[in-house]
C-alpha cells in the first residue's frame, strides 16, 4: 500500500509539471505588458529595463519558463505586481481560509450527499423520497453564485440570523461552506441513492436478511460499503468542482482566500498571483485525488488486492 | 411501408430502420414527464432568443434611467421591471437567452468534436500517441474547469467568442475519456475486423462504425454539458472575465445586480431563476435521453 | 395431507407480481408440506415459481413489487404470513435458513468471509463474538475450508469454495429447516459434484428438513424422500419420489422424463415438450399446460383442475385424473 502511494506520488510529478507548463504559457501570451501597467508611458527605457529584470520578464519563453519552474523548486513563485508581495506569502495568508472552507463544504456535501442518497434509496418513492430527489435536481441546476446571494439576502440582510461578512467566529463560515457544498451535496446524493438502489436489490442483501438481520444493520454494515465504492470517485470528481467554486462563493462573502485573491488579480492584471493561485489549488486537487484512490482501495477489498499485487492494471 | 416497393434497395432499408429506432426513442422519451418538461422550456427558451427582438419594443442595451428599478409584475410595460439603468429585463433576459444558448451549442460542439478526435486517436491507435493525449487530458483534469477557464480567458481575452472556446477546452477531456472507453471496447470485435478485412480505412471505420456506436453516451454527456456550459459562462461573466457589460448575459445581470441587493433583490432573483431553468431542462432532457437510448440503464 | 409431524405446511398460497407491464401470477393456490428430517425435491422449469415460493417461506420476497396475495405458511404449526418482522427475524437464519443459486453474487464483496458467517451465529446466539468465531471457522471445516482462510474476502475463492461457504453460513445456527434454491446450477459440472456430495452428507448426518430447488431429475433421485413438481406457479405433481419417478401420471411430469437421456434405452432420441412456458401475465385460461399437452381434451381449455390423490400420498392436478361419472365432486387438498 506504501508502495502504491509512493507511486501515485512520483505519478504526479509530471502532471504537476504539465499543469505548472499549461499555466505559464496561458499567463506568458496574455496580452498587454504589465511593465507598461505599472509604469505608465512617462518612464525610461532603463527603468522599464530594471523593472522587467526585478519581475523577471525579461528572456524568451523558454528562459522564463524554465525560471520560472526553477524558482517554483524554491518555494518562488514570483512578486505580486500589485503589492510587490512575494506570491508565495500571499498564496500562505489565503490559502488556509479556502482549504478550511473547502474542507467545510466536503464534509457538508459528504455528510448530506450520504445520509440523502441512502434514505432515499431504501425508502424508494416515498415522500421523503420525491422531496429529497427535487431538492437535489435543484441543487444540480442551481449556480452556487445565485444560490451565495440569495442566502445572503434572506439570512444576512432580511433575517439577520449571520453576520454578512468579517470571519471571527464559526458563524460567519456557515453559509460559505453551505453555498460551496450544495452543489456537491446533491450530486453525491444523487450518486448515492443510484448506486444504493443497485446494492440493495443484490443477492448479498438478500443473503444478510435471510440470516435474520435487522433492516438498518443490513443498510449500514451490507449495503453502504458496497454503494460507496463509485460515490467515492463522485466525491473526488466533485472536489474540484467545489474548489472551482469556492472562487465564485468567496467573492461573494468576501472570504480571503485564493479564489478572491485570484479573481481580484484578474481584475488588476496580476498575472504572477493569478498563476500562483491556479497551481496552488490544482496541487491540492491532485493531492485529494490521490487520498480518494487510496480511500477506494480501503473501501474496496478487490482493488486493495490489486495493489499488493504490484500496482493497478488499466 | 407503401412507397419504394420497386426501389426497396439497401440504403432505402436502411433509413426505414433509422426512423422505426428514433421513433422508438421518441416513444421512450415521452414517457418520462421530467424529458417533457425539460424540452417545454427548451423551446420556450429557443422562441424567445429567435424572437428576442419582436417580443418586446425594447432596446437591450439603451439605459432608459428615468425608470430604472422597476418591480416586476406591477407595469405590464415592463412584466419583469428594469434593471439599474432603467432597461427591461425581459427584453434582457430573451435576448441572453441567445447568448446562453449560443454558448452552450458552440462550447458543447468544440468540445464534442476535440474530445472525439483526441479520443478516438488515442483508442484507436494507443501506443505513444495515447500514452501522449492521455497524460494532457490528465493535466486538463487536474486543473478544476472554472480555474482553467478563466486562465484561458485571461489569456485570450474577454468577450463571447473566447468565452465559448474556453468552455469547449475545458470540458473536452469527459468526451476523449469516453470516446477513448468506447474505442477500446469496440475495436477488437468481429464487425471492426470484418469492416477492416473488407479493405475500409481507419477513417472510414472510425466514423461509419465506431462513432455510431457510441452515440448514446456521447448525446447524453453533450446534452448535460449544455447545461455545464450556459452555468460556466455565466459563473465567468458573474466574477467579470466573462461577456462584457452591456451586452445581456444572464450572468453578468446577475453580477451587476449584486449592487442592489436589498433593494431590488428581482434584478439577481429573475436571472438566477432563468440560468437554473436553463441548466435544469437541459439536465431533465439528458436524462430522459439516457433513458431513452438505454432502457437497461434505468433504475 | 397428513399432518401431526408436520414441519412446514403451505397451504394455497399465491403470490403475485404487480408489475407495470402487468400482473405477473408467480405462485397460484400451492400447497406442500414437509416433515422433520425429510427432504423434499421442488422441480420445474425457470419461472415456474420455485424461487418465489420459497423466498415467501422466508418473507424475504421484495416488496414491492411482490404480494402475498393469499395462503398460510404454517411452520410449526404457526403461520409464518401473521408473523410480526421481528419474530421472522429471529426464525430467519436460526431455524429456517437459505442456500442461494449464485454464490458469485450471495456473498457480500466487502465482508471477509468469516464475518459473514460468524454474522448469524452473533445474531441468533447470546455468545461473544470469539465464541462465534470460533464457530464459524468449525463451520467453515465442515464444509472442507481451512480455518485460516476465513480472513479472506470472497473474491479470493473460486465459485465451488463460496458455495461451500454460503452453505456454512446456512448451517451455521444449526436450522431446522434448510432451503437450497439450485445450489449447484451456476457452478462448474465437476464442482458441482463436489457440492452436491457435501450436500448429500450434511443431509445423511443432520436431521435438518431440506428443501431442494432444482430443474435437474437426477439430483431429485440421488437426495430427494417427496418430489413436488411446479409448472406456471402451481404443483402439478406430488408425491413420495418412488410414486412420482416410477408412476408419473401428469403429462407434464411424463414430458420431464422424456426429456432426459436414459443410456440403456435403444432409441435415444429426446421427446421435448413442445411449445415453451406461458406468459405468466396472460396465462391460459383453463389449465396452464394445457397448450404444450399431448393428451389435452375439449375440458382442458375451459376448466380449471383440481388436485386428486390418486393413491395413498400421490397428488396430480390434472383432469385426466377424474373418471368422469365423480366430476364435480374432486377431492380438495
């Protein structure tokens, strides 16, 4: 199992490079010269010159880009244009808010998306059912940017039951995390009941109640492992997809993190921030996969063999 | 059944067959009320980006501030009321419907015909050149598609065209995977070989015999990424790199909206609504076509 | 039928489907019983209606869209249908317990093989959970397993070893009653040996009453005391198996035997039944066999049969059976 994780992680190496490539060279054929930007029209050739040399613009595509890789070994990723702050400290600062809401919506969406998914599938065409089914059909269509003001409008500004922006106490991550997890939630739910509606009509379930079972034991000890086996992939697949949507949802409610830094930096031709917050969340989606794979294998005691015997055959 | 008795020739038959198959689809998609509901508003959105211009007698982009803020349903004028600079919403709303639709049939078929050129290239020929596509679409992947999107419109620069390329970009590795699946489960079976045997190109057979087979997942992935795509477009135009003010992109009303929150929640209240019905008909209609197309695959 | 040692008694049972495409008539006015220590032989074709009978003595039908429309499954004298779930929960597994068709799919993937069996032990017996495994892994070298092996998980063994297990998880409460629906059908023909031999010793050593599902005469001959036959959701036959092999009076049970090669016979073509089992959500009016009948009459399109015992414990439901001058007055089971 160390083994494979081992593996997984020298996997990564290239796509991690491949994304850092894909990234940069997206950034480099931006149009317009940031020097120009930042200096305006009124300075010299020399002090363009310097300032190219500082932010390190100068070179062709190649020289840069392996620079720029190199730098990233350092933990490097450049100097903000806006703030002359360096990247990497901006990504330290803004990163730990959209991992926390992140990690707050994954657990919202999981915890919701399973205990959903499995009622509804076990008390198939009930009205908990068709209930429960409605409101994931919304979920699935709803933009999470819609969704982000409406709560803020009903529960900030009508109701006033959380305050509308600031991030000292928990309550202020409450509806963040519920925006960024709706989405998710009600796919996995969706995914959920499908794939419990399978498990409960196996023979195996029929062979727990023969033994004289109790209906929940069968539910929980029988039935989930097996119906979790493909929502575990639907949970990585919708990680990034909520990641992806934290940068919409912490525009909203003014959450530091990188999806705002990031979208703030469009705004402002930031390029170096934009970048560095791209490759920030795409490492860590890469990460989560790769902790779901591992998660597959310990749900699923075929694959876990597959491992030990010398890697997964595609 | 009447017609062609003299000429009842190979192709004759065959287009015979087609029809009885697409009816027997269409006899299947009916029965699912969801499907019926999803196409209702699917047309109702089509008539109202066709007709956007005659619908109403106004301009979508000319401001009109003497009015602005109108509540909805109290001027029959103005049904949904008007926005900040005193322009109808409705108005607004048909003619995003174009842009949204636009955008969801454009960025769908990019991705469509990518994804099935990278897909069926790497199934059919594996080796170097899969190892090659797969690893990039490994890549594409690791990037989530909002992220992607906007980097490529960072690059590329706003406005609708780049919008719906980034779109297309994005969403392309789902088609390459299952185009790739597909190519692989088919391409040992006895029809490919015989179809080989017979002397037809790798083309020809990539197109008259794998591609066919594989349509059902194909259509149904596309139709549910419409939805994917009319929802991205909106999420870019929503934090600003996407279409421009003024032009009427359902989620760029809902951005300028934002700023009237408290006041006159209907100028993100009536878009939202519209992008959910939008994405919704299209997840209704994907759907019932999975259904549709494949009766085993029905709970 | 004869009753006082009774185990099991079903009496006119019916079971349907209700399906959208339907009604479906799985099991219609049924009745057999079984006594202590016997073993009786279900036979018939696929669809017939052996599964659903009983999967209905175990209630373990799935509802819906399956109904038990009316009938009494009496099982020690008390109807199992009036039973609240909880005590059908503690019968299932204890007393009554099942061998199922396909062990590639009765076994749970994600559960090591010998929690699975311990699971029953655990439910039906007030012991710690070492004691049950303890007994598990006895059961699991009763049916010829190493002991060690019960840390696997079922993909790790071939089909004959599930079997093997899916019948230790049966016994392992020791039931009273054992039902195995077709324990050799999805199996290897050489396995399949194997597991009817171990099934043949667990019936000569243990005075468990077995019910056994099967569409194969030979295995009915080798195992079987009673040997009901099912066609289209009823028993057209029934009787001790020396009444039923020797003196098979149902045209439906003379077609069974005549579709089966006998080595020794000079013509050896097979006679098959014509025709295939009706649609069981339009079945024929009058007697269910009667199109495939090779002695159908005018009366068999228009009525029902009923069952007559043509000698002391040997039931036909066919028409032939009545003379005609007792018409009207056929002996109800």
């Amino acid at each position: 199992m160390l083994k494979y994780i081992g593996k997984r992680l020298l996997m990564l190496i290239p796509v991690l490079l491949g994304v850092t490539v894909i990234v940069f060279t997206l950034m480099y054929i931006t149009p317009g010269d940031p020097v120009d930007a930042l200096l305006g029209d009124a300075a010299t050739v020399e002090a363009r010159e310097m300032l190219r040399e500082q932010l390190g613009l100068n070179g062709g595509y190649f020289e840069r880009l392996f620079r720029y890789i190199g730098n990233l070994l350092h933990g490097d990723m450049g100097i903000s244009y806006a703030t002359k702050q360096p990247v990497f400290t901006r990504l330290l600062e803004t990163f730990p808010n959209t991992f926390k809401l992140a990690l707050l919506g994954v657990t919202f969406s999981v915890v919701f998306g399973l205990i959903v998914g499995t009622i509804s599938a076990v008390k198939q065409y009930s009205i908990f059912d068709y209930v429960f089914t409605f409101i994931c059909m919304i979920g699935n269509a709803m933009s999470s940017f819609w969704l982000g003001l409406l709560l803020l409008l009903t529960f900030c500004l009508k109701l006033k039951w959380f305050p509308a922006s600031g991030f000292s106490s928990p309550r202020h991550w409450v509806l963040p995390a519920f925006t960024v997890g709706f989405h998710s939630a009600a796919n996995i739910a969706r995914m959920t009941r499908s794939s419990m509606l399978e498990v409960i009509r196996a023979d195996y379930i029929t062979t727990a109640r023969a033994k004289g079972q109790k209906e929940l034991a069968i539910v929980i000890r029988h039935a989930l492992k097996n119906a979790l086996i493909p929502v575990v992939t639907t949970i990585g697949m919708q990680f990034g997809a909520l990641i992806g949507g934290s940068v919409l949802v912490e525009s909203i409610f003014v959450v530091p993190g990188v999806g705002k830094m990031m979208v703030d930096s469009i705004k402002s031709r930031d390029y170096p921030v934009v970048q560095g917050g791209v490759l920030a969340i795409a490492f860590f989606f890469c990460i989560v996969n790769l902790i779901v794979d591992v998660l597959y294998a310990y749900i699923d005691p075929r694959i876990k063999a597959q491992y030990k015997s010398g890697g997964r055959q595609q | 059944m009447t017609q062609n008795n003299a000429a009842a020739s190979a192709p004759v038959q065959e287009t015979y067959k087609k029809r009885g198959q697409g009816k027997e689809i269409w006899r299947r998609f009916r029965r699912s009320k969801s499907a019926m509901l999803g196409l209702f508003i699917l047309l109702t959105l089509i008539f109202m980006a066709v007709f956007a211009g005659v619908l109403t007698p106004y301009d979508p982009t000319e401001p009109d501030v003497p009015i602005r803020l109108m509540k909805p349903f109290v001027d029959s004028a103005h049904i949904l009321g008007t926005d900040e600079l005193g322009r109808d919403i409705f108005t607004r709303l048909c003619f995003g419907a174009r842009i949204s639709l636009a955008v969801g049939l454009i960025a769908v078929s990019i991705s469509l015909i990518g994804g099935i050129t990278l897909g069926s290239l790497a199934g059919y020929y594996g080796g170097t050149l899969d190892n090659v596509i797969m690893r990039f679409i490994d890549i594409l992947m690791a990037i989530p598609s909002i992220l992607l999107n906007i980097s490529i419109v960072a690059a590329m620069g706003q406005g609708l065209q780049n919008v719906m390329i980034a779109i297309g970009i994005s969403s392309m590795p789902g088609y390459c995977r299952i185009m790739r699946a597909s190519i692989l489960s088919l391409k040992d079976q006895e029809f490919i070989e015989a179809s080989r045997a017979a002397g037809a190109s790798d083309f020809h057979i990539i197109v008259h015999h794998i591609i066919p087979n594989c349509l059902a997942p194909l259509i149904v992935q596309a139709t549910l990424r419409v939805g994917g795509s009319i929802l991205a477009c909106a999420s870019l135009s929503f934090i600003g790199v996407g279409i421009v003010p003024p032009t009427p992109e359902w989620g760029a009303m809902l951005s300028t909206g934002r700023d009237f929150l408290r006041d006159a929640p209907h100028l993100t209240t009536i878009p939202g609504i519209t992008i959910m019905l939008a994405v919704l008909c299209m997840n209704f209609i994907g759907d019932g076509l999975r259904d549709a197309l494949d009766p085993k695959l029905k709970n | 039928m004869m009753s006082e040692d009774k185990l099991l008694e079903i009496k006119d049972l019916t079971v349907e489907y209700r399906t959208v495409d339907g009604v479906v008539h799985a099991v219609t006015d049924l009745n057999i019983s079984i006594g202590k220590g016997q073993t009786l032989g279900l036979v018939g074709e696929t669809g017939a209606g052996k599964t659903t009978t009983v999967k209905s003595i175990m209630r373990i039908l799935p509802d819906p869209p399956a109904k038990i429309v009316s009938g009494e499954i009496l099982f020690e004298g008390e109807d199992l249908l009036k039973k609240p779930e909880s005590h059908m929960r503690e019968i299932r597994g204890e007393k009554i317990s099942m061998i199922f068709q396909d062990p590639m799919t009765s076994l749970n993937p994600t559960i090591p093989v010998l929690d699975q069996i311990s699971e029953a032990i655990v439910l039906h017996n007030k012991i710690t959970k070492q004691e049950a495994e303890q007994r598990a892994g006895d059961m699991l070298e009763l049916v010829g397993i190493r002991r060690e092996r019960g840390s696997d998980y079922p993909h790790q063994f071939s089909g004959g070893m599930k079997q093997r297990v899916v019948i230790a998880m049966a016994l392992a409460c020791n039931p009273q009653l054992l039902i195995a629906d077709e324990p050799t059908t999805a199996l290897d023909v050489t396995i399949q040996a194997q597991v009817l031999e171990l099934m043949k010793e667990i019936i000569r050593t243990r005075d468990t009453s077995v019910i056994m599902i099967t569409h194969d005469l030979g295995i009915v001959a080798e195992i079987c005391d009673y040997v009901a036959i099912m066609y289209a959701g009823e028993v057209v036959e029934y009787g001790t198996l020396r009444q039923v092999f020797e003196n098979p009076k149902h045209p439906y049970t003379v077609g069974l035997f005549g579709c089966i090669p006998d080595l020794y016979a000079e013509d050896d073509a097979l006679i098959p039944i014509k025709g295939l089992m009706p649609d069981p959500v339009n079945l024929p009016e009058g007697c269910r066999f009667h199109p495939r009948c090779n002695q159908v009459c005018e009366k068999c399109s228009r009525e029902r049969p009923h069952m007559v015992e043509i000698e002391p414990g040997h039931f036909v439901n066919c028409h032939l059976m009545v003379p005609e001058t007792e018409q009207g007055g056929e002996q109800d089971v």
